[in-house]
C-alpha cells in the first residue's frame, strides 16, 4: 500500500557553492557522455507558396525557466536546436515582411527529436500569428522504438518495492525474468529484463547523459535515484541513434529534475506493512515494514537574474524489513545428533571395509577396534551410532548451532524449518543538481548523487545455503557526478562537452554463526589465510538436503567509471550532422571468488543417509581455495559516431533519410 503523506509549495534559496571561474575550469579540465539526454527541435520557415526562408529569427523560449535561444535559419530554411532541456516551450519566427508567427504549448521530452515548422504569411512585421501546437505528437524525425514514463507516472505507480527495474518492464519488447522480490537499490535489486531476446547484461542505463552502469554487475545501475527525482524515464529498445552504440540491447535514459523560476518543495511518504496484508492459510505472514520518504526542493536563486542559476536538492531514505520465509527446508532432526536414529524409518548402515578402511572408521574407539556388535556393511544395532564413532568435528559444528532447529514436519514426516530472522535494507539516497547559464550561447549543468545502502540477507547470497543461522550483509556505497556544458558556436554549429564519473564499493561481510568453535580442528590442504576461521561449508546432499555455507565472503569490490565526451551538432543545408568521440577508464579491483574454509559433501555413500554420513565424518567429496586473491584491472575504451539527419522539405511528402555509424574499442 502506498501513499503520499504530504506535498507542498515553499521559498527556498541556496548559496553558490563555487565561484563562476573556479566552475569554469572544472569544465575546462574535465570535459563526458551526452548522449542526447535532452531534447532536439527541428523545423523549416516557409512563405505561403513553399518556397524557403532563409535568415529567419527562430527564437526558442523555455517556460519554466524563462531562458531563450535565437537561431537563424539557414539557404534552405531550415534550422536545428539541439540540447533543449525538457519543459516547455513557445517558438517565434521573426523575417521583415512577414507576419511574426507565434507556435505555443511544445512540450520537450526526453530524447525527443520534434519537427516545428513555420509558414510565414507576407505582411508586417508587427503582426503575429499564434498556433496552438498540437497535444498529440508523432515522431517523424527519428525511427528509433522506444516508451517515455513521465515523472508524474513514475511517482504514482504502484511498483514492487518502488524500484526503477520495474519501470523496465513497461516498454514493448520487454520480457521479465525478474524474481517476485524486489528491493530498491541499484546492485543489490534484480535488474533481470530482456528486451528483444538480448542478455539483460547488455542494457544500459544513462542519468543525465552520463553512464550509470555497473560493468562488472551483469546490467544493473551504479546508483538508482529517487523515484520523486525523475523528471522523465525513455527506453530505447530498437534503431535507436549511432550516438547510442555503447549497448547492443535497451538504452535506458534518466532525467533528473532541476529547478525552475517557481520555487517548490514536496515531501512524501510510501509505505507497506504486514499488518494491511492478508495471511497466508499454509505459512501465516511475513514480517514486513517498509517505508520510504523523504523531500526535495527546487528553484531559481535569487540573484543573478541575468545570467540565472536553477537549483534541486532531493533526499530520501528507504527502509525495508522483512521477514526470511523461503518455504520450509528439510533439517537433521536434533534428536539424532548423538547417533540415535531408533526412531526413523531409515536403516542405518555400518560403512563397508571396501569403502572406509577400519583403522579410519573406529579411530576413536577403545583400541581402535569396533565396538561390540559392530559389522561393517551391516546395519547399526537398534539403528544407534555408538559414541565413539562420531567425528569430533561434526559434533563441535552441531554445538556451534550451524543447522537450525526444526519447527514442523513435511508430508513425509521429516523435520523442517520455515521462518527465518527479519532482514533490513537500509538507502539513503542524495541528489543535488545545478544548471547555469553564463550567456544565452553558453550554460552548464551538473549533479552529484550519493547512496549508502546496507542490505542484510538471512541466507547466504549467491550459493545454495539454506540454513539461516548464516547469512551476510551487503554494502554498496555508490556515487555518480556530471558535469554538462553547451556552447553555440554559431547558429547552425553547437558544441557539446562533459565529464562524467560512477562508481561503486560492495563490501560483503558474513554474520551469524560463521567462525569455528575452539575445540573444531581444522584439517586443510593449504596453508593460506582463512579469514576469521570460517567453518567450512556442510551441503547434506540427499535425503536432508540441508547446506550450510558462508560461500566466499567476506569479499570486497571497488569500482570507478570515468568518462570524457565530446558532441557536435552542425546544420549544413538539408543535412543535420552529428558526430562525437569519447574516452572512457574503467578501473576495478575485485576478490577472487575463493572457498578457503573447505567445502564438504555427504550424500549418504557410507551409511546411507547424508546426515549419518556427516556424524561419521565421512564426506564424499571436499574441495577447497588455495587463496582468497584479489586482481586490479584498468579498461580503457573509446568510441565514435557519426549521424546524418537529412530532413525533408516542408513542401516535401517524402520523409527524411538518417545515416549513422558508430565504432568503439576496449
């Protein structure tokens, strides 16, 4: 159940954190990935007879921040506006001899390429003429296949967990490999879409033009923004533009929101809670409380009106208790952890001389030697292990609490858990974004967003454990920064320039019951560190089926994505050129995914039941990690495009040509 607690409309101002100059040269120094986050307009002045109109004034106003851009058309009347934010606009087409023409409620979104032409009617100059723009657009310029979400949309959608990787699944071509679960954070979440039969490790997910991909996590975001911090969501998912060549399946594009001239403040609360859910008739409810909320606030700083600086901060906490109920899972029954199996339907066997050689199986005995009535290959007497049989070790792990206590049968009558500890997640989510505009042929955005995020699991994430006295936790500190700078060199030429960087740390640590008690020997084959004595892991492969593992964590990762880019967008006659380059290092420092605690395996070979086995301390299989290593890796890539957009005439039925080509290197 979700709902909105509170929204409200108040006076906010911000300092400027950095001089102009000392911005300027950030930008200087550090130039990254556009990647049309923005918008495009393109469009042709005409007279009444079709004919072009060449150097006409097309001026390009935003409404929501009051900021203008003049072009000109050029000898085939034709103009382009690149790098528009989203929003809404007014266009004005101004030529002596002719009646101003006035085109109102062009509304941008992300990615859009829309076509706004004028036909100018002879007259004076003083006149004008005021066309409505049509609420229903189709997109004529651009043969790309994708679905926009708006932030209103993405704000009031009931979406599993309030996660962003849902969102995914509303575009066509979408196919959802998603588990029920869903947590809202970025690595941690389950970002397991298709789109057309591709990988999900192909997709690619972009946030104010910049990457916000985690290479090395299989397609999943850097960092996921607050959902009430999205201006717009596109998706492309086919013949989608050269610029976008760095993923061979869906483009996702993210828009934050920034300020305007009408200073705005909201806050909100999304909640769930078991107690607003129906129980389940076979395994009652699980526990669950999750809360999101938060504010954010947006608008124009009061001075420097002429050269205006629009502001947005959000912030937002995401918390998420819940319950560790997998359904029940088979246990050793606590009554037949000192060998008395009187009491089950299985037969116990003595191990055979041509499986385990007596001087092993008896080594604990008085002497060595069996105990009374003790055949190998026959059945134990009163199906009871005697005490001196059981391997010490087994019987320390059992001490330690490595399997859990049962809390129900299943149709068969075997012991079962069901339930588990509640697990927390914890986000906190910061945004920042600025946009500047030095002069009306030069502005600059950035943001800075960080996340600290802290998930607990109640089994061990990433292996086959399934006994909740072990599990880990997660943390995923994540970072992403742009900085965005457009230049109009000229009427027909506009330069695009930006830096970019994302990067994550994932610290994996175990919790629960994971160190080795006192009186446990460890019998390794290698002598490399075993980090805070880990008990090895136990799987019970048959019969039980239980498994008890801490995998190989603790593990550490760190991950920094830089990027440099360079766009330019050229208006020469009929043709709308764009071409680009960019740079990008990826640096990544990881552990090897290394078991040095030793992994042991019963099936039941021996005895003829795993959990027999296991009190024998006969394991029919055991491997184990000579080291726990980590690698450092450096990936140096480069890319370029190159896009002809060749229009149509106004007069022209015919539509437009796009050529396009792109490369890029690893």
């Amino acid at each position: 159940m979700s709902s909105t607690i509170a929204h409200a409309h108040i006076p906010i101002g911000i300092r400027h954190s950095l001089p102009r100059l000392v911005l300027l040269l950030i930008l200087l120094l550090f130039a990254c990935s556009a990647l049309a986050q923005e918008a495009t307009i393109v469009g042709t002045v005409t007279d009444g007879t079709g004919a072009a109109l060449p150097n006409t004034n097309v001026t390009i106003t935003n409404l929501d921040t009051g900021q203008s851009r003049t072009l000109t058309s050029n000898e085939a009347g034709q103009f382009v506006a690149p790098d528009l934010r989203i929003g809404h606009y007014t266009l004005k087409a101004e030529l002596k001899g002719f009646k101003t023409t006035e085109q109102k409620g062009i509304v941008l979104q992300v990615g859009d390429r829309t076509r706004v032409d004028f036909k100018l009617e002879v007259g004076a100059t003083q006149e004008a003429i005021t066309v409505e723009a049509n609420t229903v657009s189709v997109q004529s310029e651009s043969s790309e296949v994708s679905s926009l979400i708006t932030g209103q949309q993405l704000s009031q959608l009931a979406a599993n967990g309030r996660s962003l990787y849902n969102m995914v699944n509303l575009s066509t071509g979408a196919a959802n490999l998603q588990q029920d679960a869903q947590t809202p954070t970025p690595v941690g979440g389950d970002a397991n879409v298709s789109f057309n039969g591709n990988r999900p490790g192909h997709n690619i997910y972009l946030m104010d033009g910049g990457e916000n991909l985690d290479r090395g996590g299989s397609g999943t975001f850097s960092v996921m923004p607050s959902v009430e911090a999205i201006a717009e969501f596109r998706i492309l998912t086919s013949n989608y533009d050269a610029q976008y060549g760095l993923s061979s399946a869906a483009t996702m594009t993210t828009v934050l929101k920034s300020g305007t001239r009408t200073f705005h403040a909201s806050a909100w609360e999304f909640l769930r809670n078991d107690a607003l859910d129906a129980s389940n008739y076979f395994t009652g409810k699980n526990k669950l409380r999750f809360n999101v909320y938060g504010f954010n606030a947006g608008g124009q700083v009061p001075w420097g009106k002429s050269h205006p600086t629009f502001f947005f901060y959000n912030m937002e906490w995401r918390k998420v208790i819940a319950g560790n109920n997998n359904g029940a899972v088979v246990v050793p029954d606590p009554g037949t952890y000192t060998g008395d199996f009187s009491g089950s339907s299985t037969s116990i066997k003595v191990p055979t001389a041509a499986l385990v050689d007596s001087s092993v199986l008896f080594r604990n005995c008085p002497g060595g030697i069996a105990p009374a009535g003790i055949v190998q290959g026959s059945p134990f007497p009163g199906n009871k292990i005697p005490s001196c049989m059981l391997d010490p070790n087994a019987q320390s792990l059992l001490g330690a609490g490595i399997f859990q206590k049962p809390n129900g049968v299943n149709d068969s009558g075997q012991p079962t858990f069901a339930g588990g500890g509640s697990n927390p997640t914890n986000v906190k989510d910061e945004i920042a974004r600025v946009d500047h505009q030095f002069s009306s042929k030069f502005s600059i955005f950035g943001h800075w967003v960080s996340e600290q995020i802290s998930q607990t699991f109640g089994t061990t994430m990433w292996s086959g454990d399934n006994q909740s006295t072990i599990g880990n936790t997660f943390g995923n500190p994540s970072y992403s920064a742009v900085v965005h700078a457009t230049h109009t060199i000229s009427p027909t030429l506009l330069n695009e320039i930006a830096f970019n960087y994302n990067g994550n740390r994932i610290n994996i640590l175990p919790k629960g019951v994971f160190t080795a008690p006192s009186d446990f020997t460890f019998n390794r084959v290698f002598t490399g560190p075993n980090a805070n004595d880990r008990i090895p892991s136990i799987n019970l492969s048959s019969g039980t089926g239980s498994n008890y593992t801490s995998n190989w964590v603790p593990w550490v990762n760190k991950a920094d994505d830089y990027q440099i880019r360079d766009d330019i967008s050229w208006l020469k006659g009929t043709h709308q050129l764009k071409l680009g380059a960019s740079w990008a290092l990826y640096k990544k420092i990881q552990d090897t995914f290394a078991s040095t605690q030793g992994n042991f395996a019963f099936n039941g070979v021996f005895s003829g039941f795993d959990f027999s086995d296991y009190l024998l301390g006969l394991s029919q299989q055991y491997t184990e990690d000579a080291v726990h290593d980590s690698g450092h890796w450096n990936n140096v890539s480069w890319a370029a495009y190159f896009q002809d957009d060749k229009s149509q005439q106004a007069a022209d039925p015919e539509p437009g040509t796009t050529l396009g080509w792109s490369t890029s290197h690893l």
